[in-house]
C-alpha cells in the first residue's frame, strides 16, 4: 500500500486501512490524540499476515452528541468494525488510553480474538491497595529527585504544585463520589481522554489477554502489567525496554512490541500446550537460569507455569508465572507438596539433580500420581550405571559402565575411562583417567566427601548446603567407571510425554564449560541415529516433560549414549522457537566461553529484556577475578 486508506469515517469512528493481509485482521486502538501515526513503529514493524487497521474514535457521532464515555467509544467502535470487516475474525490492541477502549470493545464482542495492551493503566482509584502506595511512594521519590536539582525558586514553586497533586490523589482515593481527572489534554481529544478514564473501571474479561509492558515505569509509578492482574482468564506479559513514550515511538522498541504481538497471534511450530501437557510446575534447588529461560520460553507458547524456588533464583524476575512458591531449606518436601497442592500441575519438571532427588524422595512417600507421571521409570534410573544398562536394554549403543567400589577393582579396567558419581551434575564427579599415576588421586578427590573448603565455598558462592551435610555425614558417594569413548560430544534435547517424543533437536558441543561439562556453545546438526536413540531411552524409561541425553559421535558415526538428564537441560528452551537451521551455531547465555568469535551468536532472551539483565549480573559475577579465584582455589581435580 502506497499509504494509509481510510475505509470507514461515520458515526464517531474513524478506521483506517493501514497494511493489507491475507489472513484475519489486527486491530489496533492508539492513545489520548487517536492519532494513527502514533502507531507507525508498531505498524511497520509487524511481520504478521493479518491486515492492520487503525480504529480511533471521534469527538461526536452522526446525531452530533458527544462521544464522552469509554462504553461509548466502545459501542461506536464494535459496530464500525462489524460493517468493515463482517464475520472476519481480528484481533484488538491498544495503546494507553487506546488500550482501555480495546478493553471494552473485547468485552462487546461476540467472537473475541486476542486482546493486547500496549502500556494501558486504568484509573489509579482502583488499584489495588498495596499497588496504589507503591506507586506513590516511586512517584514521589521520583519527583523529590528531579525536583533538588532545580534552581530554589523554580524548586518551591514545582513542590506547591506536586504537593497539591498529591493531596488532590490522596482525596479522589478515599472520595466515593465522582472522579476527576488528575490531569488535562491539551487537545479536545486530550482532554475528553482525560475525562473519561478516571470513568471508566475495567471489568472481567473471559479471554486472552498480552500485557505489553515497559521496563521503565517512571511516568506511573508501577508496573502496568501488574494493574491487570486478576482481570483476565489468560494474562500473559511480554517486557519491552523503554517507558512509557518510548515503547511505541522509539523504532527498536515498537519493533519488540510487533514481535510481541505476531508471535502470540501467528504460533510458529515449537512444542506447544496438549493435553495432559498444559499446566507445569517448576522445581528448582540450585537457582540455575536454565529454569527461568525454560519458564520464559513456556509462558510465551502457552503454558501455565508455576514455580517452586529458594529466594534469590532468576526465576523471579520472569514474567507472566501463575505462581511462585518458595522453597525452605529446612523442610523441602513440604514445600514441594504445597506448590504441587496449590498449583495443581499436569507435570513437575525438576531443574537439577538435587530436585530429582527431592520428587523421588516425596513419590515413594505419598505415591502421587502427578509425580509418577512426571519422573516416569524411575527406579530403573537410580545410578548411572542402571541408565547404561537400560539403554543397552532397549538397543542402544552405550560404553560398559559398572558401579565401583575400591581403587582395587579400578584396576582391572584397562586406560582410558571415564569416573563419574551418582548424583552429580554440572562437571562436577567427572573425571577422565588416561594414565594410572593419576588414579590414585583422582579415586580419592571423587570417593570421598568434599573438602571443608569446598563445601564453605559452595555454601557462600553458590548457595548450596548439600555438600555441607555430605561433610558432616560422611556420605560417601557411589562412584561408576564407565569406558573412554573417543569422539565428539553431543547432546539431543528432548521434550516428551508419556514416553513418547514431542520435539526434539541434535546439538554437537562446539565449547564446554569444562571436559565432559555444561556446553557453552553448540551447533545443530541432523543426526538420525542419535534422534533414534533418544526416542527409543525415552520410551524405556516412559519420561515426560524434558531431558537431556549426552552422546559422543564417533568417527564413523555411530552416537555412543553416554548418560541421561532426566530433567531441564540448559538447551530446553531451543525447543519452543521455530527449528533452528542446520548449521546454525549458538553461543549460551550466560554461559562463560570468553571467545570472541562466538559474540555475534549468543542466544539471549531480548524478548524478556529482565531476565537478560539477570543473566548479565550472573555472568558478571562470575568473571569478577575473586570468584574466579575462589572457584580455582576450591575445584576439585577433574583429571
């Protein structure tokens, strides 16, 4: 289209074409002016196939009365859109005030398609408390700042005027008579915008709904997502850096805003909700981000997330989670089962092998049904050396793994293999024995319990008292040897439900954290025998939810199982997007690789910009030079 065509301008609404499509249609409401223009960033950054029309209301209708109310502007509006567009489905978005007018239209239609709000607050008034002083508490701190670095005079005068604001709020609070707006338009349709919305209070709205929030929230005080909380049946929030002006005028940010509104409409393949695959909870003991990139990636396709976390985990700032229940150090299990009570999960997905551990622990308790779905066969998985022998069972090629007991019987294999323990993730109990003068050392640093510098270490650092109790017991751990398989490290990430493979992708690892440790950066490639074989583990071992399965490809090859993460993996997320080209190579985040040649391919989440702030933290923490020191100085030898 050469520019903008207006299709409809009659009683009191004016609608115009602004992008032509070819499958539905998206509607889209702008703020206090009705100005279309307003729109522009979001309209050219919009990739769907849906036509774009721009709906904005006029100051009178056809009879010359005074379109005033938002139920108004509302009911002009519907009936508009019934004459342009028939029976053909649209979706509705609104920008500020437009928001509120999308709202109610959403409410008014018989056949209601998505509902996005674009930084739409409704009147203060009906905040709920605890938001409402938050708010003004920002506000006024806000204000304070700016207003210390005005010169006296300008500064007294600026003071009497926000005081009076503030007192003028504090009365329309407590006031239940009629409202007046706080502010004014410079406009007619300013100040007609200004006038209704302190009108106008949102009801219950039985459909889906995507708050599209900005970082910033200087201008109100709060989070704007978090006014709508409670008003949808499906409310999902999407984080767009900026403010309140800026998340449709700046390019980059209207840009995110598109994005945000095409992927919620046009659902790309990924795995997506099923039955019996909807609601999950999140079980986490090691604050890894791995979980909170999975419940991110989640949240956006559909599902309802819920979590179970010690304070401090990432997962904290991810947005649009049906819960979050917090997880005591010193009763664990009962806090498992409150958030399995209170979220009511189709699955649990456990973030790490302390977790496991913990469902398992909870399962041979109480023999839920939810959990036995969720941790499938999971006696037959108790060791390393069982997962080996299970997938030999179901014909798959794997190395010869045995429990050992004594470094006496170590020495009846033959150099190289590979010694791992029970339990251990991350690198850690892994060790690779190439030559006999090492053994020695190396059977004793994984035999034993951890030093008491490591354990203070993982105690301070990392936040975890596991190794502290192993100290203190003098729990030994199991320790299992397992035949060196030369090759290439790779990895087949899986989500799947009742043994059966939803979606899976083939990662060869381009960089480890460490030998045989976390990947930092990965490359996908097709391997069918290595798919193969991770469906037919799957399927013995009737797991649902997500694993991890490592393999080493050999020259000729074959993919030689290597062992089983039988919970979230920090690739997990990968599963959600469009199938990532062949080829394709992905740095992590925040993975420390250090090599610069990998930059321009980090997998950072820009659509939830504050968990990748989190992740910048992380990452920065984990360079800062004492960390590093301190990790040096307390690693146990790996070989």
């Amino acid at each position: 289209m050469a520019g903008p065509l207006i299709v409809y301008k009659a009683n009191g609404v004016r609608i115009d074409l602004v992008r032509e499509g070819s499958a539905g249609a998206l509607v889209l409401v702008p703020g206090l002016e009705g100005d279309p223009d307003e729109l522009a960033g979001v309209i050219a950054g919009y990739t769907g196939p849906q036509a774009v029309y721009v709906a904005a209301p006029m100051l009178v209708d056809d009879r010359g009365v005074a379109v005033e109310t938002v139920e108004r502007m509302a009911e002009l509006m519907v009936a508009a859109l019934a004459e342009v567009l028939g029976d053909e489905p649209y979706h509705l978005g609104g920008y500020s005030f437009g928001g509120l007018i999308a709202w109610e239209m959403a409410q008014r239609r018989k056949e209601s398609g998505r509902l996005f709000l674009i930084e739409a607050i409704f009147d203060e008034r009906y905040w709920n408390r605890r938001l409402w002083l938050v708010a003004m508490r920002r506000r006024g701190l806000n204000q304070l700042s700016r207003i210390s670095h005005l010169p006296p005079r300008q500064a007294v005068a600026e003071f009497g005027l926000r005081g009076r604001r503030l007192v003028r709020r504090l009365v329309r609070r407590s006031s239940g008579g009629e409202a007046t707006a706080v502010s004014t338009g410079e406009t007619d349709a300013g100040r007609r915008a200004y006038a209704a919305m302190p009108r106008y209070r949102p009801t219950y709205h039985d459909g889906a709904v995507t708050v599209l929030a900005a970082t910033d929230n200087r201008h109100f005080g709060c989070d704007t997502a978090e006014c709508w909380q409670g008003l949808a049946r499906d409310l999902s929030v999407r984080r767009i850096v900026g403010d309140h002006l800026t998340i449709v005028g700046d390019p980059e940010a209207a840009a995110a805003v598109a994005d945000g509104i095409g992927r919620d409409i046009n659902q790309g393949p990924g795995v997506r909700p099923a039955p019996g695959f909807e609601r999950v909870l999140i079980v986490s003991t090691m604050r890894w981000f791995s979980a909170a990139r999975l419940a991110d990636a989640m949240v956006e396709a559909g599902f309802t997330v819920s979590a179970c976390q010690p304070a401090g985990h990432p997962l904290e700032v991810v947005d649009g989670l049906d819960g979050q229940y917090p997880l005591h150090k010193s009763r664990p299990l009962r806090s498992i089962q409150h958030a399995i009570d209170a979220a009511k999960p189709d699955l649990v997905l456990c973030d790490d092998e302390r977790s496991l551990v913990l469902l398992r622990r909870l399962h041979s308790r109480t023999d839920d049904l939810v959990l036995a779905r969720s941790l499938g066969e999971w006696t037959r998985m108790t060791s390393r050396t069982a997962v080996a022998e299970g997938a030999r069972e179901a014909g798959v090629t794997a190395p010869f793994t045995a429990a050992v007991g004594s470094i006496e019987a170590l020495m009846q294999w033959a150099l190289p293999f590979v010694l791992k323990t029970d339990g251990s993730s991350g690198g850690r109990g892994v060790a690779a024995v190439s030559d006999s003068g090492s053994l020695s050392r190396i059977w004793r640093s994984l035999s034993t319990p951890p030093p008491l510098h490591v354990a203070v270490k993982r105690a301070l650092v990392n936040r975890e008292l596991q190794s502290f109790g192993s100290l203190l017991l003098r729990r030994r751990p199991t320790v299992n040897v397992q035949q060196f398989q030369a090759g290439t490290d790779a990895i087949a990430t899986v989500a799947c439900l009742d043994g059966e493979v939803l979606s899976l992708v083939c990662l060869e690892v381009v960089l480890a954290e460490e030998l045989r440790g976390p990947s930092a950066v990965v490359r996908v490639v097709d391997h069918p025998g290595m798919a193969e074989a991770a469906r037919k583990v799957v399927r013995h071992f009737g797991l649902s939810g997500f694993c991890g399965l490592d393999f080493v490809t050999a020259e000729d090859g074959t993919a030689w199982f290597i062992e089983l993460n039988a919970r979230v993996t920090p690739t997990c997320h990968l599963l959600f997007d469009t199938p990532r080209p062949v080829g394709e190579v992905i740095a992590l985040f925040p993975a420390e690789h250090g090599a610069t040649a990998y930059a321009d391919c980090v997998d950072l989440p820009v659509r939830a910009p504050r968990l990748a702030e989190r992740g910048r933290q992380e990452a920065a923490r984990r360079r800062h030079p004492v960390w590093r020191r301190i990790r040096t100085l307390t690693k146990r030898p790996a070989m």
